[in-house]
C-alpha cells in the first residue's frame, strides 16, 4: 500500500512515525513545499528573541529521520488531487498515485485588502523563511508596525521590544486577543503592553500603505496621525491550506472535516492538524490550531490510515505563551454567558485567575499573570475532557485542584 503524506509538520510526522510504529512496511511518501527537516513554528519568537543558541534547536527531528523511517521526501507545492483516480498533481506536474491518502497542509497567513499592503519589508511571521528575513530588520532602532493582536503577532511585538525596535501595534477590533482572554484580561494585558513602550492602539482601521522615498513605509489609518516605519508585520488571522481540493467532493469549506477517526467525507483520505475540523470537547467540530491537537489527530490519523482503529476524544483548546513578563493562558470555553457561573480570582502578585462552570462542570479557565497559575490548567485539562463535577466550594477550588493531582 502506498500512503501518501502532505505536510511534514507536527500532525504529518506523528501520523507517519504512528505508522511505523505498528511495524507497517507500507511505502509512505511525505510532500511538504517547506523545509526537509521538520521545525516548531512554536519556538520561532524564541529564535527572533535571541533565546535559542543555535537554530538547530527550532527542529523537531533530526535529519536523517526520513531515512530511519523509510520515507521518501519530495520538496513540493501539491496543486491538485483526483479523488476517484487516487493521484496527486504537483506544481512541476508529477503525479503520484496512493492508496492511502493523509492531508496535513496546515495553514497560511491572510493579507488583508489595504492598498500598498505588498511587496519589500512587508512580512509575516509565521514560516522558518519569515523569521530568517525578519532576524535580518530585527535592529535596535527601527521601526515596526504589527497588525493584529493575536499570539502571533504579540510574539512579535514582544521579540521586536527585546531586540529594542521601536513598535506600533494597530488591532482593527476594540480589544487585543479577541479569540484567547476575555475582557478584563485584555484591558490589564493591554496596559502592561503600553508600560514596555509599545504604541498599541485599538479599533484601528488602517486605509493604506504610502512608499517614501528613503524606503519607509507611510501607514495611513483611521482617525489615527501617519506613521513612517522601516517594515511591517503581517498577522491579522490565518486560512487553512486547502486551494488544491477546489475540483474535488472533499468538504473543505471550513477546514476539512473530519470524524473520529480522522476520515474525511471521501473513502481513504484523511486530515489532521490546522487543517483539519476533527471532534472537539464540546462536540462541534472546530479548527484547533495547536500543536498538541495536531500530535494527537497526526497519531489516530496514521493508526486508522493501517487498519488498527482508534477513536479520537477530541480536542480541547489550550493556549500558553509568555510575553511582556507576563503569562498568559487560557483552556475550553472560558468566556462566561448568563447561563455559566464565573468564580474570579484576583491573587495579587500572582495575577488573576478565572473558572466558568456549567452548574458543577467546569468549562473553561483563563490566567494571566504568573506561570506558576498554568499548573491549575493542566489539572482542569482532565475534568473538563471528561465533564467531571467540581465538588467543592468557590473558595476551595485551589486546594481541590492541588488534591486531584495528588500534590497534598
């Protein structure tokens, strides 16, 4: 059998490792248009910040993995896919016939429609090529706009602050991270921003991009003076890689989705990972960019593609980072309605920390502060996956979390 892989990230490697794994001498070949030796996306701020010694330390296999596992490796952009033929086009016109197929193609940043918004000193950051391009602008002293206000971009403005840039961050909607911590966690983190010298504004439309003459780059915004920075940074939100299944039956629309087992509505291919709408906590399928879900859906993906049939519980969204000396996380559904109970905490020194329930079912939590509070996440991970009951007391709820983990 012939297996067939497109992408070679995290979802795309635990798929075939799973692979292997059951002793399968299946022939699997793996296609990716980026690098050959698979890297973390997560670890690219790090790399920008100046944290990682050596950028080996950003891959997440060593080079010769595709030899110990038996893989042949083709650097290549897959344009088009035949469902019923079972093939695969490349750019260059290959074909490739598989048996199996598993789509792991991730997802790329979008550009929004501002005039001028093209060409030099206009980046993302979201690729190994991104963060090298911009290592080489990322100089004490020059400036940076950064658009959006999600944990890609304030990665950025933070490594930009670091490395002492002066930095403009412009959100179109009226609070930072609309999609990651509520509202009061965003108007705290907002200020702690502004106190490291970040120009951050809010429900800032920006209409068009002007290039001087000197080679910066003029922002004109609503309602807000020009500003002349050296480059910008994309990061206002990301679409899945999905172009090549346009002519076929694949139910691709918001994301490919998938059931349980990772199969797609089309007998023998499969997808995991950002690409790919799979079963969540709460029963509805969702995209889940993260890198843990994409480990998981990679595995149930490569274990069902072989025969050896396994179920997946679903994935439950939890968002780490550190930036602006601050932690912020959040897990579930951790913005409340009038239906949820909210317990709030306000811990001082160690930052805030807020749980909604659903009657006894916790729902979601959400921290931003001290690191030490995303070990409270960890222990609520299980009994919201399983809809386990909080048996106790608003102000016992730290000392319940410490006894479910046996810390006490």
């Amino acid at each position: 059998m012939v297996i067939v892989i497109i992408g070679n990230s995290a979802a795309g490697i635990n798929a075939a490792e799973e692979i292997r794994r059951h002793h399968s001498d299946d022939k699997i070949i793996m296609i990716s248009k980026e690098t050959e030796q698979p890297y973390s996306r997560v670890l690219l701020p790090y790399f920008l910040r100046g944290k990682l010694p050596n950028e080996s330390q950003l891959f997440i296999r060593e080079n010769d993995f595709y030899k110990k596992n038996d893989i042949e490796f083709i650097n290549g952009l897959v344009t088009s896919i035949n469902e019923k033929e079972k093939w695969i086009k490349l750019q260059d016109e290959t074909l490739l016939k598989y048996d199996k197929l598993l789509i792991t193609s991730g997802s790329s940043p979008v550009t929004p429609p501002i005039k001028g918004l093209e060409g030099e000193n206009i980046l993302h950051m979201w690729t190994w090529q991104d963060a090298k391009m911009l290592e080489k602008l990322f100089h004490k002293g020059k400036k940076v706009l950064i658009l959006g206000s999600g944990f890609v971009s304030l990665q950025a403005a933070w490594a930009a602050i670091v490395k002492e840039l002066d930095v403009y961050v412009y959100e179109l909607m009226s609070r930072i991270m609309p999609r990651v911590i509520d509202d009061y966690s965003a108007e705290i983190l907002t200020e702690r921003i502004k106190q490291f010298g970040v120009k951050l504004e809010v429900g800032a439309m920006t209409e068009r991009i002007e290039r001087l003459e000197n080679g910066q780059l003029r922002v004109i915004a609503n309602g807000l003076d020009a500003i002349d920075v050296d480059f910008i940074i994309v990061g206002t939100g990301v679409r899945p890689n999905t172009q090549f299944l346009a002519h076929t039956n694949v139910n691709h629309q918001r994301g490919i989705k998938v059931d349980e087992f990772m199969q797609t509505n089309i007998l023998d291919i499969y997808a995991a990972g950002d690409v790919a709408s799979g079963p969540t906590t709460f029963e509805e399928n969702m995209i889940h960019a993260l890198w843990p879900t994409a480990v998981e859906e990679g595995k149930i993906a490569g274990s069902n593609m072989i025969g050896v049939k396994k179920a997946y519980e679903g994935s439950l969204n939890m968002n780490v980072t550190q930036m602006f000396n601050t932690t912020v996380a959040s897990i579930g559904k951790f913005e409340a309605d009038e239906t949820k109970e909210t317990w709030f905490y306000d811990l001082g020194d160690m930052g805030i920390f807020k749980l909604v329930l659903n009657g006894e079912i916790p729902m979601g939590a959400a921290v931003l502060g001290s690191s030490e509070l995303v070990e409270f996440l960890g222990i609520l991970r299980p009994l919201i996956r399983n809809k386990k009951a909080i048996s106790c007391d608003r102000d016992h709820l730290f000392q319940y979390l410490r006894t479910q983990c046996d810390l006490v």
